[in-house]
C-alpha cells in the first residue's frame, strides 16, 4: 500500500463526498431507521495506512457483529481515510450508546468516530465529550486552546495503531498454534486424540505453552515494525525459550516456532511499516545470521536440528526461513484449497501433503533418513486416496507412528506457519 499526503483540498472534496453519499442513503430510509458512518480520527496528512486500515476493518467487525437490522451499507477507501457507511433499521438513540462503547472497547477504538445521524439530517451528540488522546481532558478544550502540538499527537496516535496491531498478530500466532494442536488426526503428534510420539506432552501442556509465548509474538511484531535486525530479534526469542520452558516445565514443546513464528511476525510487522512481502521480509533478516548458526550447528550442535545438520546437512527451520519459507507457503496453500473445497479437517490434509515432501528434521533425528523416507512415502500414499478415506488413513499412519516413535514435527511447524499465514492474508487490506 502506497502511502500519500493529502492536501487541505483532498479533506474538503472528502467532506463534501461523505455529504453526498450520506443524503442519498438517508433518501432511502424510513422514520424508525439511521445512518451511522464511521471514519477515523488520524492526525497529520498521511490519512491512510495499512495499519488504520486494519483498525478500520476492526470497526466494521465490530459493528456488523452487534445484530443490528442493515438495510444498505456503501464503503469508501480513499487517500483521505477509509469510510463506511450503514442505514440501519434502527432507532438512532438506541444505536448511539452501543457505538459509543465500541469507541471506547480497547485503546485504539479511541481512534474511531462513529456517528449517527437520522432521517432529515440530524447528527445525535455523544452522551460524554471525547477525551483528549494526551491528557484525557474534553477534546474539543485542547483543539481550542491548541494545548498540544501535532508531532504530539502523530506519536500518540501512532503508537496507538502499533499497539492495536502489534496485539491483532501476537492473537493470530496464538491462535494458529493451538489450531495446529487441535487439528486432528495428526500421525505420531499430539493431538485431541492421544500424545502421539511424546510422553512427556498432552494437549494441555502446549496450550500453557501458547499463552506463555503470546507477548514474545507481540514483541516481534513490534520490533519487526521498528525494522529490528536479527540479533535483536533472536535476543528476545532466546528469552521467549526461557518463557515457554517455565510455563512447560522444561518441555520443548515450540522451540522451533519461536525461531520461525518470531521471524514472520516481524517481517509482518514490517511490511505494515513498508509493504512489501512478509515472508521476504522474514527471510531477509532469517539470512543475516543464517550461515553462521548452521556452521555452528555443524561443528558442535545443541538441537536436535543441529544434529540432523550436522549427520545429513538438513538445513532445517533455518533453512526454512532463509529461502523465504516455500515449505509453509505449500502448506498454506494446500490448506486454503482444503478449506475451499469444505474438506473435513483441512488441516490434517494439509499436514499430510506437507508430510510427503518436507525434509523435516524431527524425523531425521529420530528415525534417520530411513524413518524420514517412509513417513515420506505414506504421506504420499495417503494423499493419492479419495479423500473420503485420508482421514481413516492417516488414524492408521497414527498408531504405526507411535509405535515406531517417529514424530513429523518439522510438518507441524508448517501447519502452524500455514494457520498464521492464512490468518495474515485475510487480515491485512488488499493493496498492501
């Protein structure tokens, strides 16, 4: 998304517009109904960002969701801010209060400005003066007096929206973990229907590990925004490790996806900074230092993927993200078609498509380049089957998993990827 500047002209031509399309809406209503608009209060002549985009398409959530009658609805997407309009079925003193509490629902909202006007042209007053984004005291005494500087309230207003879309991505993240855990059947993984090939974990135990990584996923985001380097970024993972070991009591049970999740997340936030690709952002930082962990990997690895380098030359979630993460892309993109075609379990479809041609490590490391080919090969297998017998199969794979204690959790990595991938496109606004 391309930013601009806008001029005093653009904001009045933007005025005299939202007039216009509110007339003829309110032309069309009846005496019981209204028309709420909602625009955002953004300082500065930049009106317009992938990041108030995303705060705006918070808003028409919000309102959309409250069951409110919506006889039309018009949105407007424009260099001067975007714009939404409804006529509602609605008595306007009734909808006013519910609206005023969506402004005030988180402290972005704080942003919004939803107003209600009813038919002949009336704007209803709010039933409490706005509060200044500075000092809380009544907006319209502080514009009077100017109390507060422009560069002021372009920071304020700034962090604000970061801090609104810093929360929206840590949720997805968490989000498409526990969507990964829950997806089932999941051949030698935990799952909801046993602990695959880990003893040690159960289904409870990653969903502690997921809250105990959500502000870490907040974090990258936020330094991603900020255009952090990957020493910065692996700092703050190397502590999110030690989160996740507290709240697991030792297990590793996302190690990895703090590596690969904390690097798209940033590159996430970045491109609501710039634009741009976010797995090519991610993998831009992913190559600062990719060459020299997998050296360090080879010649005295601490993981397991380190080991499986070192035997095989696997190059693994490092790998992964250096070459701009083609492995999760495949998955998202064999999960969007699942999910298209209103497969049962899209994502254990997915999984297992991932599973037939991901070089995962996990496997390497426990069952070698032989357990590696077979679970290989049976994934292959299975994903050739109508698919009204995959989910049977792969119950099957399950079991046989488990008793070879083979474990494809390299694949399950990109099924996590794959979610928060997904949930990335559907979040940000088209033009990004």
């Amino acid at each position: 998304m391309q930013l601009y500047k806008v001029e005093l002209e653009d904001v009045l031509q933007a005025r005299e517009r939202r007039a216009a399309v509110q007339n003829k809406m309110l032309q069309n209503s009846d005496a019981g109904d209204c028309l709420v608009c909602l625009t955002l209060n953004i300082a500065g002549d930049v009106k317009r960002t992938p990041m108030t985009r995303m705060l705006f398409d918070e808003g028409v959530k919000a309102l959309e969701s409250q069951g409110f009658e919506i006889k039309d609805r018009f949105f407007i997407d424009e260099n001067t801010g975007s714009e939404a309009f409804w006529l509602l079925g609605e008595e306007g003193a009734k909808v006013k209060p519910v609206l005023e509490g969506l402004e005030g629902a988180f402290p972005a909202a704080r942003l919004y400005d939803f107003d209600v006007i009813v038919p002949g042209g009336q704007k209803l007053s709010r039933a409490e003066a706005r509060r200044c984004l500075i000092c809380d005291r009544p907006a319209a005494e502080c514009a009077r007096s100017r109390r507060h500087g422009l560069d002021q309230i372009k920071h304020e207003t700034g962090r604000l929206l970061a801090d609104f879309c810093a929360k929206k991505l840590a949720k997805a993240a968490c989000d498409s973990l526990l969507d990964e855990l829950y997806t089932t059947p999941k051949p030698g993984l935990v799952d909801l229907n046993n602990n695959g090939s880990h003893p040690d974990m159960d289904a409870h135990l990653f969903e502690k590990s997921a809250e105990a990584l959500l502000p870490y996923f907040e974090d990258a985001a936020r330094l991603g925004m900020g255009g952090c380097g990957m020493a910065e970024l692996r700092s703050r993972g190397k502590a999110a490790e030690q989160e996740m070991f507290a709240a697991t009591g030792g297990v590793n049970t996302h190690k990895g996806l703090v590596y690969s999740m904390g690097l798209l997340l940033a590159g996430m936030g970045r491109c609501l900074r710039e634009g741009g690709s976010c797995t090519e952002h991610a993998a831009v930082l992913a190559r600062e230092d990719a060459e020299i962990q997998l050296k360090m990997a080879g010649s005295d690895p601490q993981t397991n993927g380190g080991a499986a380098y070192k035997e095989y030359g696997a190059k693994g979630a490092t790998g992964e993200a250096a070459g701009g993460f083609r492995g999760a892309r495949y998955c998202m993109e064999r999960l969007a078609k699942y999910m298209e075609e209103g497969c049962g379990s899209p994502g254990a479809l997915a999984l297992c498509d991932s599973m037939a041609v991901l070089e995962d490590t996990n496997l390497l490391h426990r069952g070698g380049r032989e357990g590696l080919e077979y679970v290989r090969a049976e994934a292959a297998r299975i994903a050739a089957m109508p698919e009204e017998k995959r989910l049977g199969a792969l119950q099957q794979l399950d079991a046989d998993l488990i008793k070879k204690g083979l474990s494809p959790g390299g694949s399950a990595d990109m099924l996590a990827l794959a979610f928060l991938l997904d949930r990335w496109l559907k979040l940000r606004p088209a033009g990004r």
